[in-house]
C-alpha cells in the first residue's frame, strides 16, 4: 500500500452509481459488450467436446451430455474488460474448476495453465488463480444457455482477472510447468491481468515487478 505503483491504481479506485467498486481506469456499462479476435465459432453441443490434461494425473475429455451431468454452481459475478467496461452482478451457471480439477488431479509441477478455444484463441493463466472457488466453465448466463457470441455452448470465467483471461468457445485446458503467453498475452498484454493494479500490458507487469510487487 505504501508502493506508488499501487497507490496509484488504489486512489483512482472509485465507486460505480450502484455502489459496486470500480478497479482502476474502468467504467460501469449495463450493456454486455462482445469482444472478440475474430469470427464467433458455432459449435454445434453433439460435435462439442472439452478435454483437461497436460500435467495430470487422469486427463479428462467430456462430451455435451458428459460434462452437463457434472455438478452446476449459481454464480454472480463482476467482470472486467481490459478495454475499460467493468460489468457488475452477471449471473451464470457453470460448473467449478474445483470440481474439474479434482477429478484430473493436477501433478506435483503443474503451475500454469493454457486455455485453447475453438477457433484458435489461446489464454496464459496461473493454476492457482482457477482454484478455490475462483473460476467456472460457464454454460447458462442470465439463466439462459450461453450465446456463442459470448462463447456459448461453454466459456471459461475468470472474473478476478481482466475479462480477455476469460475464454470464449472453450475447448481443452491444459496444465504446463511454466507460463507461457497466448493470443493477446503475445500481442502486448499482461501474463497476470489483475485490475485491481492495473495490469493492462506487459510493461505494467515489468515496472511492477521492478518496484517488488
Ligand atoms: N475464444 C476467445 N475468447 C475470448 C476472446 C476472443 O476473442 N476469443 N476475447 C476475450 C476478450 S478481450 C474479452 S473482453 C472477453 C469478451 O467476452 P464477451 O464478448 O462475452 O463480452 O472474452 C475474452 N475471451
Ligand atoms: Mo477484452
């Protein structure tokens, strides 16, 4: 708290009109944006498959009937776009990467994780930050079933990261030793994405790494 590059994302901190707190640099929309890297795969739920493996013990493939018949969570969450939007109380259904995991058994040296999508778009995230509670592969939002421009029939929900952390048309996760960067990660982007310190871009990573944070 006492670091000025944490000060500075910590004093623009401000409420949003509904009383919901805002992370740094980011504005309250009603309005569920669509970003996207480029066209909205449609994958029909019989031809749609999601595997979880690389470093574990069991790896995991589920079909659609497979992986509708795991245990589903109700979720309400605020999510965060790197571009600015922050959207506030989002409900979903989806089911934890608790429950997934669990059943994969990550082994001893697994420390990172690669989201790959249906068509081609590929995330970096650490497999702490898919543990504990925080992340779910989401099927239902708004009680009803995903639309595939928001990544219907399944996305990965990360939302204590930047939303781009957050993939759409989720195809297979995969457990790595080390970090590695994917699409936007590779394009500039932060390896972390935490907005509450502002991590936007890789030089955001580098200067709070030099200031120790
Ligand atoms: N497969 C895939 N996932 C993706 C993206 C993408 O282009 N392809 N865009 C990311 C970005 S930058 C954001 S902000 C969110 C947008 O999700 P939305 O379109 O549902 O708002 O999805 C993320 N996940
Ligand atoms: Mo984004």
């Amino acid at each position: 708290m006492q670091n000025p590059f944490f000060n500075r994302g910590f004093q623009r901190k401000r409420p949003a009109p509904t009383g919901h707190v805002l992370p740094p640099g980011q504005y309250e929309t009603q309005d569920f944006p669509v970003l996207s890297a480029g066209p909205t795969p449609r994958i029909a739920t019989a031809k749609w498959s999601f595997a979880l493996d690389g470093l574990v013990e069991t790896p995991q493939k589920w079909n659609w009937a497979e992986f509708n018949a795991l245990p589903h969570q109700d979720l309400t969450v605020d999510i965060h776009c790197v571009t600015q939007w922050s959207k506030f109380g989002t409900t979903w259904q989806g089911v934890s990467l608790d429950t997934l995991l669990a059943l994969a058994g990550p082994k001893q040296e697994a420390r990172y994780v690669m989201a790959h999508c249906y068509g081609g778009y590929t995330t970096n995230l650490p497999l702490a930050d898919l543990t504990g509670g925080k992340a779910f592969i989401g099927l239902l939002y708004d009680g009803k079933p995903l639309a595939p421009e928001h990544g219907g029939p399944a996305r990965l929900v990360v939302p204590h990261l930047y939303f781009w952390k957050s993939a759409k048309w989720i195809q297979r996760l995969e457990l790595l030793a080390d970090d590695a960067p994917g699409f936007w990660e590779r394009a500039g982007y932060s390896m972390y994405g935490d907005p509450w310190k502002e991590q936007r871009y890789r030089d955001d990573d580098e200067d709070q790494a030099a200031a120790g944070l």
